[in-house]
C-alpha cells in the first residue's frame, strides 16, 4: 500500500507540474523583465583621469565631459562581441541626440592607426560615434576592465554608477529605459 500511494503522489505531481511552472513564471516574469541590465553599483566608484585620442588625433581627457552623465564603451575591431554591437551604439546615438545624455564615448582598445579604425567604422556603416582610441593596458588598469565589451554608466561628477560586461542591444527599449531611470536617479540625488 505504501508503494501505491507513492506512486500515486508522484503521478499527481508529474501532472500537476506544469501547472506549477506557469504558476512560477507568474510570479517571477514581472521581476526577471524589470531586472537591470547593467549592475549597478551601490555608492559611485571613482575612476582616474583617462587620456584619449581623439579621431582629429589630439589628446582627449574623459574628464572634458563633467557635468554630463557618460556611457563608456571599451572595445576593439578584433572583439567579435564588440563589432556585433557596435552598430546598436551607433543607432543609441541617434535615439539619444535630442538631450545627448548620456554622451556616448566608444573607446577602441586595439592597436592600430585611428585610419583603420575609421575604415572599420566606415565599413560598419558607423556614423553617429565619435571616434576614440586608448592604451590598451591604461584603460583596462585604470577602469578594471576584465573583458570586452565592457561598458561604464558615468555620473556628472565622472564616477561608475553602473556597468556591463558582454555585449547588449543598447538601442533596446529596455537599456533606453534603466540608462533613463539611472540618469533621472543621480539627478535627483545631486
């Protein structure tokens, strides 16, 4: 008798199983699609003084943009990640034109001349990016950078409020919306 019951209580819970799974994914699809897309951080995270070069070839200092909030995008031509979500920074740019905030600011960490990277962009049908190019090793020692693509949320102050590494669809409503609520956040708190 005992065996039967078992055998009972687990057919009743193979049928009652998906039941079960919807009733889950109730309950945590309103939590799993309002999740950041970036991580976060709890206090801002200062970042020291990064020098670029610009696509006229002059020196760059990220600090030249205090005062607005910054997205920092560090990849490279040989990144296939990277060069797969280039085109969707390019396109975030457009959407982001009319208050141009966050200041999008792609950094190539590769190693070759500003003409090729131009090339690249031209290629990549890029044409909304300013074109930035830093020491590989500086930019990973000074921004902690572990992989590409990474990218950084800076505050008007130029701290790291938030962070992404790994590729996104930075034009997707839901980034457009968490870069929105970030930047609408720390305007408040100034």
């Amino acid at each position: 008798m005992p065996n039967r019951r078992s055998s009972l209580a687990i057919l009743a819970g193979v049928a009652l199983f998906p039941l079960a799974l919807q009733k889950f994914r109730d309950v945590v699809s309103p939590y799993l699609i309002t999740s950041p897309l970036m991580q976060i951080h709890k206090d801002p995270i200062a970042i020291g003084s990064l020098e670029l070069i610009g696509s006229n070839g002059q020196p760059y200092k990220l600090s030249n943009l205090l005062g607005k909030h910054v997205l920092v995008n560090i990849w490279a031509t040989w990144c296939p990640p990277c060069r797969k979500e280039m085109p969707s920074l390019d396109r975030l740019q457009v959407k982001l034109a009319p208050k141009n905030e966050p200041e999008i600011v792609a950094i190539s960490v590769d190693q070759v001349s500003l003409d090729q990277l131009r090339a690249f962009y031209s290629a990549n049908g890029i044409v909304n990016l300013a074109l930035f190019s830093g020491n590989e090793t500086e930019v990973f020692e000074l921004l902690s950078i572990s992989g590409l693509p990474t990218t950084l949320l800076l505050n008007h102050d130029g701290n790291e409020i938030a962070r992404l590494v790994g590729p996104a669809a930075w034009d997707s409503s839901e980034i457009m919306r968490q870069l929105s609520a970030l930047i609408a956040n720390t305007h408040s708190i100034k």
